[in-house]
C-alpha cells in the first residue's frame, strides 16, 4: 500500500537526525504519512554547536521551528583569538561579533535543534528505533522496503537522509568511495560535561595554527563544548586511534582550556564526533522513488557552516515540490534543479574554508587574523560585514 487507510501517500525516511526529521515534517503539511526508521536505539541529544544564518533561519522560520529554537538559543559570545600557550593576542567582544553577523541568526546544540524538530513530528510520524533499511525494490506504483526488524513496509517515496556514511546510497547507488571526496581533514566536536576553567564564562577562545584550529567556549554548565580540525594525511588512520588518542596527539602541545578539554574527552569520549572531513558529491540525487537528501546526497562540510541549513531547507523545498506536482519523478527533478545551484556554491567555499580553519602557511594565519583586527575597526567593519553576509 502506498497510501495509508486515510488515504493520504506514505513515505519512509531513513535517518532521524536534521534532514529525516525536518523532512517529516514538511511532508506532514503537505499530506502525507511518514515512517521513519533510525539506527540508534534511541534519541541522541547535545553534540556540537551550530550556526544558522541566511538561508538556514530562513528555513527553520519557514517550517516554523524558531520560537522553540529561540529558546535553545546558546547566543553569541566574547571571541578571543589565542597564542599556542593560551595567552590572548585578539579580543572582539559580542557586540561587535553579534553586528558582524546580524540580527537573523542562531547557535544551538546541534541535539537541541533535533529535540526541537523531534517535538514537531513524534505525534504525527511514525517511529522505528534500532531500524535501518535492508533491501529496496521499486516498480511502477511504489517502492518496497525490508527493514532490519523483520517488517516490510510499501510507500510512494523512500528518502535516505542517513547522513555522509549513508545506507541507503550504498544500497541504490554503489559504494561509498564512489561519491565521498575526502579532504584530508579530521574534526572533533565536543560538549564539555564540566565547565571550563578557562576561558571565562561568555567568551570563547580559538588557537589557529598551521594546518589546525584548537577552540574552547564557556557558555556555563551544559552548555560549552570544545571544537578541533586539523590535516592528517591519512584520516583512517586517525579514525582507528580514536578521538582522545588522536586530539591529544595532535593538540597535546597547546594551553589555555585546551588540556582541560582534552582530559574531559580521555574520562568520557561518548558524546563526542570525530570523523574525516569529505564532501559528498553525485550526479543525481534520485533514482525512480529513492531521493538523498541532507549529507547522505550532498555533504557540504563543516568547513561551509552550511550543512544543517542546507538539510532544513533541502527538506523544507522537497515539501513544496511535492505539493506542487502531483508525480513523485516531477517533483525530485523539479527540486533538485532548484537546490543544486546553492549546493554547489557551498560545496565550494567549504574547500575555501580550509585555509580558515586549517591555514597551509602562515600568509593564510596573517590573513584571517587580519580580517578579525579588521572586524573591530568601525571604518573597516562595514566592509567585513558585507563580505561575511554575503557568503550566506
Ligand atoms: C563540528 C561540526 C560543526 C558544524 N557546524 C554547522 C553550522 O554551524 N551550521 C550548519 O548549518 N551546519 C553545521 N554542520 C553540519 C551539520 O551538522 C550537518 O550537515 C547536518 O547534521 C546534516 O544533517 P543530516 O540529517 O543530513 O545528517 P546527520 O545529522 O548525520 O543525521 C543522520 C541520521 O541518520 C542516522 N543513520 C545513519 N545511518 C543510518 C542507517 N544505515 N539506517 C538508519 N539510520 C541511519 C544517524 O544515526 C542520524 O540520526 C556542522 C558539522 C560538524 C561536524
């Protein structure tokens, strides 16, 4: 059955995280019914925090999420760039950080914006926990699934919104050396169980270094977390000594909160991801009634500051478009012509965004540091204002 006793079309999302869920809700408003399935056994909070600005806020006030949000809102801190041994060398308060990036935007725990979206769809979706797709088959009318907990269920559409290291895309098409460009970068993020000595509370501090970005923020108890990227030549091998081994290897050196956040992760890694940088990059997002959608078609990257956006308004798009066509294959082509332009363009400045986060030589460190002097000068800041809206 591809449509449910009430009538209405039914689809299956794979993945609960921002992509699957904002994508059930968004077809919620538009008629349909939607299962969907989630391989962790159950719902995951806190993680690392996120930014939405320009198009991301615009999303999540078009699916309607940011009163909830706004109550999660971390906001905007004190940033206070450092030397390796965790002495200031730049201060730029809020204020100016908070007119820098204007008033359309919020920094949430990536967990809470789920919680906020989870609300929205739990009475309306329905939930397999522990559940991830086996086989898929299609025909004329629909498409059948196999999950792993014995059911098959039918529907109109199945979505793989199972992130960069999807199943579904295993599953219809090919592996995953096929669509994964890595970019020879690993990232931890982490939420601090205890807050920091250092930095005081309401400020951040951030250590950027040859090829590495170190960066504790103290927003008081439960709500700070540290941040780390650098270049590895050979990411598997990071991924296989694991994040405490591997942070402390590569930013052992620093002080500051550093060592603290550091120890934090050695007593309890749990919450923490830690996994190579790489980009999903593929002709087409859909196959008959299969569509990617979020990281698992397009994986932008940390290095944009894009992804959730991209997976909010990915989701809240596929929505419209299928309320505008009738046809299932119409819509996926009508929408994903619509969404590639921006994810090529973000897909692009996160390769840029390399040498902010990780700079290949010291020109690179100069130049980033230039541009945050440049932010506290009044005559300047203007000009930087323009530039870091204009990259929304
Ligand atoms: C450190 C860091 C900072 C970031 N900062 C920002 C930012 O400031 N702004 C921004 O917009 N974006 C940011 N991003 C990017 C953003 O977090 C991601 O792009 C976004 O989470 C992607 O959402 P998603 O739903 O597509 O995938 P995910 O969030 O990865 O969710 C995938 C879900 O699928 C489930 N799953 C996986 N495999 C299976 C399977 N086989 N079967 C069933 N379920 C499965 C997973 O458990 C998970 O729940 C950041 C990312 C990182 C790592």
């Amino acid at each position: 059955m591809t449509r449910n006793d009430s009538g209405e079309r039914r689809a299956i999302v794979v993945g609960a995280g921002i992509a699957g869920l904002a994508a059930a809700m968004r077809l919620h408003r538009a008629g349909w019914q939607v299962l969907i399935a989630e391989r962790a056994p159950a719902r995951r909070s806190s993680g690392y925090m996120l930014n939405l600005v320009g198009g991301g806020y615009d999303a999540a006030e078009r699916l309607g999420i940011l009163p909830a949000l706004a109550e999660r809102d971390l906001g905007l801190f004190t940033s206070i760039l450092v030397k390796a041994d965790g002495t200031p060398k730049l201060t730029v308060p809020a204020a100016v950080v908070a007119a820098a990036v204007g008033p359309r935007a919020i920094s949430v725990f990536r967990g809470d914006l789920e919680s906020v979206l989870y609300e929205a769809v739990r009475d309306t979706a329905e939930f397999r926990f522990g559940t991830t797709v086996e086989a898929v088959e299609q025909d004329g009318d629909g498409v059948t699934v196999a999950l792993s907990d014995g059911t098959t269920e039918r529907a109109e559409l199945l979505l793989g919104a199972d992130g960069l290291h999807s199943g579904v895309r295993r599953l219809l098409f090919g592996p995953e050396p096929e669509h994964r460009v890595d970019l020879h970068h690993m990232v931890g993020a982490f939420p601090l169980r205890r807050t920091p000595r250092e930095p005081a509370e309401g400020s951040g501090t951030t250590f950027i270094g040859p090829r590495r970005t170190a960066a504790v923020v103290n927003l008081g108890p439960d709500r700070s977390s540290a941040f780390f990227a650098y270049r590895a030549a050979d990411p598997e091998s990071e991924l296989e000594r694991g994040p405490a081994r591997a942070l402390a290897e590569a930013f052992g050196d620093l002080g500051g909160g550093v060592p603290e956040a550091l120890a934090g992760l050695r007593d309890d890694p749990g919450g923490a991801y830690f996994d190579s940088v790489s980009q999903i990059v593929m002709d087409g997002w859909s196959r008959g009634r299969v569509a990617l959608l979020g990281d698992a078609a397009w994986c932008v990257t940390l290095f944009a500051g894009y992804g959730a956006a991209l997976a909010l308004a990915g989701a809240d798009r596929l929505g419209a478009a299928l309320e505008r066509h009738g046809d299932v294959a119409a819509a996926l082509a009508d929408w994903e012509a619509e969404l590639r332009p921006e994810v090529r363009k973000r897909q692009a400045l996160a390769r840029r965004g390399i040498a902010q986060f990780a700079p290949p030589t010291r020109a690179h460190i100069w130049m980033n540091e230039l541009t945050m002097r440049a932010i506290r000068l009044p005559g300047l800041r203007q000009l930087v204002q323009r530039s870091v809206r204009s990259a929304r």
